[in-house]
C-alpha cells in the first residue's frame, strides 16, 4: 500500500468515531488485520476507544500475526503496542498475549548498531499482569521481580510501577530492596520512593526520609520529589529538616523547595511564604518559583504578593511573570 494511501486508510478509520460500534465493528476487524502495522494500530486504537469488546478475539489475532517475523512485519511495535493496549484497556484477564509480550525483545538497526524496539512492549504488559485472573498472584510477582533487571530502564520503572498495582508486604519488601540495591537510572529509584509511598503511606516515610541523606545528588532529589509528591502530611517535617541540613547545597535546597509545595500541605506553603518574608535573598527566587504552581489559588496568591511586596525589585518583577501570565481561578 502507497504511503499516501496508508494515510487515507488511518483517516478513513478515524471517521469511524461518529459511525457507532455495531457499524464500526466489521470494519475494524479487517483492519486488524491489515500486512501494513500502522492501519492495525489505528484499529486496535479505536477498538479500545469505542469500548468495542467483540473485537478482542481479532485484537489477539492481530497480536500473534504481528509477532512472526516481527522486526519486518511490524516494525518500531507499532501495532504490537496498540493491541497490547487496547487489550489491557478493554479489561481482557487472560494472560498469555501479555506474558509473551513481556518477554519479546525486537532488535532492529539503527546508525550505528541495533536496538530493541521493544521495550515499550514489554512495559505495556507487564502493567496489565496484575490483573489477569488466569496467574497466581506468586506467578505474577515473579515475572515483575524479573522485570526489574530489564537492561531497558522504562521497563524496569513499569515493573515498579505494576509492583505498586500488586501492593501488599510481598511488594512492598521487594521495592525496599531494590531502593537499597539501586538503579543506573536515579528515576528508576524514583519510581520505587513513590510506589512505596503509595503502598505503605506513613509506613514508608522513615524510609524514604533516610535517602533524603544519600551520596548520590539525584537520589535525594528523587527522594525529595517523592515525598512531596505524597503528600501525606508527615513528609513535610522531613523535608523541613532537610533543607535545614543543607545549608551549602543549594541545588538540593531547590529540590526540596519544589517538594514542599508539591505536597500541597499548610504547614509547607507557609514555611516557603516564611522563606519569602524571613529567609535569605538567596533562598527568595526558589521559593517563589516552588510556589508558581498554586499561582491559579487566590488566596496563596494573595499570600505570596503580600510576602513579596517588602522585597527588591528582582523578586517583585519574578512574581509578575510566574503569577500574572493568567487570571487567577475563582
């Protein structure tokens, strides 16, 4: 199929929105499958979209015709990544497609060398294990154990990620672990701090509080980000304290300026506001950009300009480009 006719075909899809899923249905199903990859992404796309459930059985078919000779027939995982997709989104429990989706790996040339192109793949289905009905939740655990030595760092953070889906002590003790062991990827680790955060809530604050100390400048921050991000108002005393113990860092003083707003907690708006009106001139332009994200608030606008009225010039004329850009929200 000509180029410009695969780009009529997708639109030609696309209309398929306003016809209803009892008229779209037939259609769909033969773009499923479709030998061009891109014509079956778009059809798995608006099967999921349109909620069409009769269609799973072709979107499974459609998955394994895309694995043979896969590098040629469905280059990029174009398709493979929309069916897996519109399977997950389409509540499908049964485990096979995503258990041999989890498991492809898909070299392809690029300059230089090669690349698996699949890893977005095996992300996507590791997301939808924890809700297939036909695995044991030991079975499941193991193959996102598994996953967290990917060599591809977004498959280890969907790892995390479905871990977190998972919850309970068994989860929880694993993400622990890999926090301890780390990760090339600081964001990985991230990822870890928020999934236990999100599993343990208040257990995990003492925890996650002891990587605010680390040696390695992008865990803390990470460290921090996930704190704040929480917001589970216990974080804020160790942000808090934090920022007090970094004195001659201020980069990480930065981070944890833009954590204690992030968490949205009295307690923190009013340390920044505090900074603003008591701290250093130094610390002043931070803590104005941490507080920019509450700028559709009226009241902490309001806060903040009666905080920043006493201040220099510089300060001033910073609140008027991140808080005037928009009318605040009633």
């Amino acid at each position: 199929m000509a180029h410009r006719k695969v780009e009529e075909e997708i639109e030609r899809l696309s209309l398929l929105r306003e016809a209803g899923a009892a008229s779209a249905a037939p259609v769909l199903r033969k773009a499923l499958a479709d030998r061009v990859n891109l014509v079956a992404a778009k059809a798995a796309r608006l099967a999921a979209e349109m909620q069409i459930r009769d269609l799973v059985p072709d979107l499974l078919r459609a998955f394994d015709r895309l694995m043979e000779n896969a590098a040629e027939r469905d280059p990029q995982c174009w398709g493979k990544n929309a069916v897996a997709n519109a399977l997950k989104d389409l509540d499908h429990r049964e485990s096979a497609a995503f258990v041999r989706g989890m498991r492809h790996v898909q070299m392809e040339p690029v300059w230089g060398g090669r690349q698996d192109t699949a890893q977005t793949l095996r992300g996507i289905c590791l997301l939808a294990l924890p809700t297939c009905t036909d695995l044991g939740r030991t079975e499941i655990l193991r193959f996102l154990v598994d996953a967290l030595a990917d060599p591809e760092q977004v498959v280890r953070v969907e790892a995390v990620r479905a871990l977190a889906q998972m919850e309970g002590d068994e989860s929880a003790l694993v993400l622990r672990l890999k926090a301890h062991a780390g990760d090339k990827e600081a964001s990985v680790v991230g990822q870890v701090f928020d999934a236990l955060l999100t599993i343990e809530r208040d257990q995990a604050l003492p925890f996650v509080g002891a990587f605010l100390g680390s040696a390695n400048e992008e865990v803390r921050q990470e460290a921090a980000l996930a704190l704040g991000s929480s917001r589970l108002p216990g974080a804020v005393e160790l942000l808090e304290r934090a920022w007090t113990a970094s004195a001659r860092d201020p980069q990480f003083r930065e981070a944890l300026e833009r954590a204690l707003s992030a968490s949205r907690q009295p307690r923190a708006i009013g340390f920044l506001l505090d900074l603003l009106k008591k701290g250093r001139a130094r610390d002043a332009p931070a803590a104005l950009e941490a507080l920019a994200i509450h700028r559709h608030s009226p009241e902490i606008r309001r806060q903040v300009q009666d905080a920043v009225s006493a201040l220099g010039p510089p300060v001033r004329e910073q609140f008027e480009r991140l808080f005037a850009t928009e009318e605040p929200r009633a």
